[in-house]
C-alpha cells in the first residue's frame, strides 16, 4: 500500500503496514491513550463526555486497519499470538492490579473479568472482538457483507444493552466492539490512502463534539451504547477527527515535542492502560500528605503520572518484554 509524502500530495513507496510502524498510527492511538487516562480523572462533565464519545471505539476500529488475516494462516496460529500479546499482558497486570488496589476479589475476577471500571476490561474484549472479526473477516470477502455483518453484530451488542444482559469478561461488549474493528478493517485503504484535510478534520470534530453534549454518555466498560446507530455514527466521526487531525498537523516542525510523547503513548498503550490506574491512585494517596493547591493538584499528578509511566515503559520494554507479549 502507498503512503503519502510529508507534503501528503504524492505517493512516495510501497509498505506493509503490518511490518512498519506508521506515525499517524501511533500518534492517533497515543491520543486515545492519553484521552483514556484523562477520562478517569476529575474533569469537567462537557469535556469528559466528549472523550467518552470516540476515545474507546478509536481503539478498536485502529485495531481493524492494522488485521491483516495473511498473517495467521490458521486459526491455532492467530489465537497463540494474539493470545501472547493480549491475555498474557492482560493476566500480568490485572494480577498486579489486584495485589495493589485490592478493589475486586481474586474470586470475582477469575469468574467475572474486571467489575469494577478498571480499564483492563478493554483487553478480553479486544480478543474475542478479533475472534469474531477473524471468522468474519475470513470468510466473507466482500467488504459489503462484511459491512453489513457489522452492523448485524453490532446490533446484537446493543440488544444485549438494552435488555441488561451481561456475560463473564464483558463479552458482550465484545459483539459492540466487533462492529468499530470491522469498520476499521473495510475503511483501512481509504483511511491509509486518504489525504490530510484541514475543512474537513475541524467539521468532524466540531459535529463530534456537539453531538457528544446531546447523546447519551457511552460507556463501552458496561456496553452502555447510547440511542442505536447515533451514538456509533459519532464514535466513528469522532475517530475519523482524530486520524485526520494526526495526519494533519503533526507533521509540523512546532509540533515535535508533543508529537514525540505522542508517539511514544502509542508504542505503550498496554503498558499505559496495564498500570495508569494503579500509579494514579498511589499519587493520590502520595499527594494528601502535602499541602498542594487545588488549582495545581491535577496538573501536578499527571506530570508525575507520566514522568512514572515513561520510567516503567523503558523498563519493561528492556529487561521485561514478556509482559507485553514481545521477545
């Protein structure tokens, strides 16, 4: 597949996006990271239900265009591979999570997944959101029917919600989810291929915005899907935004900074999304012991949040890589 040149108006080479890493990927899915994190902390309602509105569904229809079912030939393949870069990681941190936060019993978890809103709920709901993905993805080769199988499980996971109907490990959340990956893997070319555009990055973001203070609240942890279609139609806008604003702006030269944390957020989401929660609860605790001005007490937690998280991730990456499911 082609990717454009850093003016975006020429095809410039051939890659496989599965063997590269692509920046507008990471930096795209460090936004989501970062927006994650900032959604479990206390921010006013306006911009957390904006957050809200895409930032899960993001991840997932990203995991969509990066499938590539060439790469798993069988099934047995595809589940020892996903099975060592999502369930290990997700075992070993909600291990540490349990012996750390102690918010949920050893019993409730083996039996039930996460609970409690910890946001290692995404990761099983990520497998077996490819486990359907990959049957459907391999075989029904029209994006077309493949299209419409989405919309059919994705209806099927808001019967699930709107019949309060709940299964171990949020599976049901998974058929909800099922339906951003597959819209991510049919629009993959025309995402990839499709140039940055200033008009139409601010338009979605404005619509997304708007529509996110007038839906219902989603909520994917509990597979609250908001009023059928709309809610989806606005997570799909509102990751759309994102890409386009990523493959946008962040190619320029004033931006490097951020778009440096950006990309390293992107290369650790696991890491990030495995232990923010328990070093923000720490620093919490940390925090009542000193006097800390109001109006800086959460901008004070986030850059020690950070400054841990990018310690860990080099830490892990280089003596634990295991735990992320990497040799």
């Amino acid at each position: 597949m082609f990717i454009y040149s850093k003016n975006n108006k020429t095809k410039v080479t051939k890659l496989n996006i599965n063997n590269i890493r692509i920046d507008w990927i990471d930096l795209t899915k460090g936004i989501a990271i970062f927006l994650m994190v900032c959604g479990h902390t206390s921010i006013p309602l306006p911009i957390s239900n904006w957050i809200w509105s895409f930032h899960m569904p993001l991840f997932f229809i990203i995991s969509g265009i990066l499938f590539n079912a060439t790469k798993y030939p069988n099934f047995n393949l595809f589940i020892k591979k996903r099975g060592e870069t999502l369930i290990i990681p997700y075992i070993i941190f909600s291990l540490i999570t349990l012996l750390t936060i102690r918010d949920q019993t050893l019993q409730e978890w083996l039996y039930k997944g996460w609970i409690n809103g910890c946001a290692l709920w995404f990761i099983p709901v990520l497998f077996f959101a490819e486990i359907f993905s990959y049957f459907i993805i391999r075989y029904i080769k029209s994006n077309c029917l493949i299209l419409l199988t989405a919309i059919t499980i994705g209806t099927i996971g808001y019967g699930l919600y709107f019949f309060n109907i709940h299964f171990p490990y949020n599976i049901d959340v998974s058929f909800y989810a099922s339906f951003f990956y597959l819209i991510g893997y049919i629009s993959k070319n025309k995402i990839i291929h499709y140039p940055p555009k200033h008009t139409l990055a601010i338009c979605l973001l404005i619509v997304n915005i708007i529509l996110s203070q007038i839906l219902p609240r989603t909520d994917m942890a509990w597979n609250n899907c908001g009023w059928y279609g709309l809610n989806a139609i606005n997570a799909i806008g509102g990751t759309f935004a994102i890409i386009l604003i990523t493959k946008t702006y962040f190619d320029n030269i004033y931006a490097t900074p951020i778009k440096l944390f950006f990309k390293w957020a992107g290369h650790n989401t696991i890491i990030i999304l495995g232990l923010s929660q328990i070093i923000s609860t720490y620093i919490k605790i940390g925090f009542s012991y000193f006097f800390v001005p109001e109006i800086m007490n959460p901008f004070l937690r986030h850059i020690f949040l950070w400054i841990i998280l990018y310690i860990l991730s080099i830490i892990i990456r280089k003596y634990f890589p295991k735990i992320i499911g990497q040799k």
